[in-house]
C-alpha cells in the first residue's frame, strides 16, 4: 500500500472518530442540561422552549451521524474503491475533446453524490424541520430549487471548469497560478453579482417601508459610514421558520437583508442591535481579513494542486490508474478536505473573536440590552441550544455558545448608582 494511501486513509479514520466523539460528547451534554434552563437564561426562556432545543439538538446530531456515515462511504468508493476511475473510463468512450470529458467527468460524479444525499435531506427537510415546526417549503418549492440550483450549477461551473482545466492543458508549469486568479476574479465576482441576480431567483426581496424603523437605520448607517443599495425584507418565511439578517455583496453593490420572521419578532432597538453587530464585521474589517485568507490559502491549495498533478503516484494511491487533468482536480478536491478538517478548530477561533468583536461594536452603537434581548429571541426561536458540549462548539461553532456571548454583552452594561447616575 502506497505511502499516500495509508495517510489518506489515517486522516479518513482519525477524522470520523474525531467527529463520532464530539458528537457524542454533545448528545451526552445536551441531554444532561435537558431538564433545566442555564440560570442566565431563566427570565427569559422557559422550560418547554429550552426542552424543544435540547430535541432539536439532538435529532439534528442523529441526522449529522449519519451525513457522515455515508459521506465517508461514497468518499471510499469514489477513491480507493475504484468509482472515479470507473467512471472516467466510461467518458473516454465517449468522442469528445479532453476538456469536455473532464468537464463531464466532474458534473457525473456531482451529480450521482447528489442522488445519495437527496433521501437525507428530503428527511431532514419534510420529517426532522416538519416535527420541530420550522420547515414551511412545499415538495414542489422544494423541487423547483432543486431544479434551478442544478441549472446554475451548469450554467456557471461548465464555463469556470472550462477555463481552469484550459489552463491546466495550455498555460505551461505556471498553470496554476494562472488558475488561482482567474478563481480569485471568478469569487469577488459572484460576490458582486449575487444580491443582485442570483438571490433574487430563489427569494423575494421587499424595500424596507419608509418609517421609524428605517430612518433609525439610516441613522445607524450613516453613522458607521456605510454606504449600502438598500435595505430589505427576505421572505425566508416561505420555506423555514428560521430567522436571520445579514449583509451581502461587494464594494458599491453591498445590501442589508432581515428575513421577515426576524423582522416580525423584533422591536425597533433590537432590529438596530443586529443590525449594529452585522455592520460591526464590515467596521472591524472582518470581510476584508476572510478574503485575505481566502485569497492565501487559495493559492496555496492551487500550487499543491500544481504539483500533486504531475505526480502519478498521487492518482494510484488514490485508486486511479489514469492521469490527467480533470482527474488530478477531482481527486485534489475530495481528498483536500480530509486533511484540513482538523484546522477548523483555528477557523472557529477566529470566527468567534470577530463575533465578539462586532458584538462590542454593537454595544456601542446600540447598547447591550437591546443586543441581549434579540440574541434570545434568535436562540428561543431558531431552537439553539444554550448548553452546547464546550469541546464540540469549539470544533464546530463559528459563534460563541449562547452562555458565553449573553455573559460578554452583560459585563458591558454599565451599572446604575442609587442616586441614578451612572457610575464609572
């Protein structure tokens, strides 16, 4: 057995046990604390609110256990197993250019992954969503996005491939560099192009009606100095229950976007704390530091992919016999995330440092109070546990566990003296 190989397959084997343990620590945790709301919590959530996420939790884990089952299956099978060099047989019958066999290639093996993932995530959707009273899409809207996710899927990725596996063929040793550029383009791109063209397919999106509330945002805006096309009302409602606000896009093309069950559940001071927090990752330029990082570990991944593709031992212990371009990028991007699962700790660390960043933000352009009081109103109504296992939040969770991040808002509220002064 090819050195690679035993490596692949120990990154495979320590990566599921990792995950089975955590998820086990989890479910141990969060049927522990079952019975009873965290004290910080005990005004504001009851009983029955906080059963209701410990159920969530714990169905969501079962669902998790066995995404992952199957998940490391069809990675066995599409490598070592033989599937991929089975498949790229199969398209070599075929009269077409390389490139056109690559491309093929890739959307099959997309494609038949997608099949084996559907039944799971019907369940999840139609049974797990459904019993905890979240999932309000319909089988036709679930089809339609099926369908139209497939269709964009075509559309965008056909011209991207064709151009990176182009590049592999005709741009000489230094391909890859030329490749990391045209995906870095192709990112800030659809970063650009998204709230615009492609969002508006699967979602209705409302100007936020002149009022109160909207001049209280502007005035929040214009205050942190950020210049935006708009701000608007999703209709997320349409297929969860689930709530959310955010802002997307890029540069000058930049939007403010609450999801109408969010908008209905908060007050005006509460609209303008999360509205505060989300600006608060643009001020402490957060966005700016992911694509940083994006864009270095990026052309990191596109200089090994660069090397690894000339490499014939990196196809066979992979379970490939043949060698060339769309299998060395299709085997690079199966087999990539198995060795960096375990840096996502780092990830998360970061992640929550920003949130707690925007929050401190938050709190000085709208205050803790307002900031405490939405976050609850997310955790009760999006069913979140607030007794996550600590070790599998850190693994997993980009944000702060509920506990920790209500704690670090309400050390911020400053106390009132008897004579009703704040003091220092």
């Amino acid at each position: 057995m090819h050195l690679f190989t035993q490596l692949f397959l120990i990154a495979v084997t320590l990566g599921v046990i990792t995950q089975i343990w955590l998820m086990w620590r989890q479910q141990r945790h969060v049927a522990k604390n079952r019975h009873a709301v965290p004290p910080a919590f005990g005004d504001k959530v009851t009983i029955n609110e906080h059963k209701k996420a410990a159920d969530y939790t714990l169905a969501k884990l079962k669902i998790g256990r066995i995404d992952l089952f199957i998940g490391t299956a069809l990675l066995i099978a599409w490598t070592l197993g033989g599937g991929i060099d089975w498949l790229h047989q199969q398209w070599q019958h075929i009269d077409l250019p390389p490139i056109w066999q690559g491309i093929g290639l890739i959307f099959t093996l997309s494609f038949i992954s997608g099949l084996i993932a559907l039944p799971l995530g019907i369940w999840s959707t139609f049974v797990l969503e459904e019993r905890f009273g979240f999932n309000r899409t319909t089988p036709g809207q679930y089809l339609k996005d099926m369908l139209l996710q497939l269709l964009l899927a075509l559309l965008i990725g056909t011209p991207l491939l064709w151009v990176i596996l182009w590049l592999m063929e005709q741009a000489g040793d230094n391909w890859w560099f030329a490749a990391w550029a045209v995906w870095m383009g192709f990112m800030l791109l659809m970063m650009w192009v998204y709230p615009t063209l492609i969002a508006p397919l699967f979602n209705k999106f409302t100007p936020l009606e002149e009022g109160p509330l909207k001049e209280r945002i502007q005035g929040l805006l214009e205050r942190c100095g950020f210049a935006s096309k708009g701000i608007f009302i999703m209709d997320g409602s349409k297929r969860s229950g689930h709530g959310n606000a955010y802002f997307t896009g890029f540069g000058k093309n930049k939007r403010i976007v609450f999801y109408d069950t969010l908008a209905e559940s908060l007050s005006g001071d509460e609209m303008e704390a999360v509205l505060a927090h989300e600006l608060g990752h643009f001020k402490r330029r957060h966005i700016l530091k992911h694509i940083l990082l994006s864009t270095i570990m990026t052309l990191i991944g596109f200089a090994l992919l660069g090397w690894l593709a000339g490499q014939g031992w990196f196809y066979q212990a992979l379970g490939v016999n043949a060698q060339d371009n769309a299998l060395a990028l299709l085997l690079f991007m199966l087999a990539l995330p198995v060795f960096t699962q375990f840096l996502q700790p780092l990830m998360a660390i970061m992640s929550r440092r920003h949130e707690f960043e925007a929050d401190d933000f938050a709190v000085k352009q709208a205050g803790a109070e307002p900031m405490i009081k939405a976050l609850v109103k997310l955790y009760r109504e999006n069913a979140n546990t607030l007794t996550p296992d600590p070790l599998y939040s850190a693994f997993h969770d980009s944000h702060p566990p509920a506990p920790v991040r209500v704690a670090h808002l309400a050390a911020k509220i400053e106390p009132v003296s008897t004579q009703g002064e704040v003091t220092a």
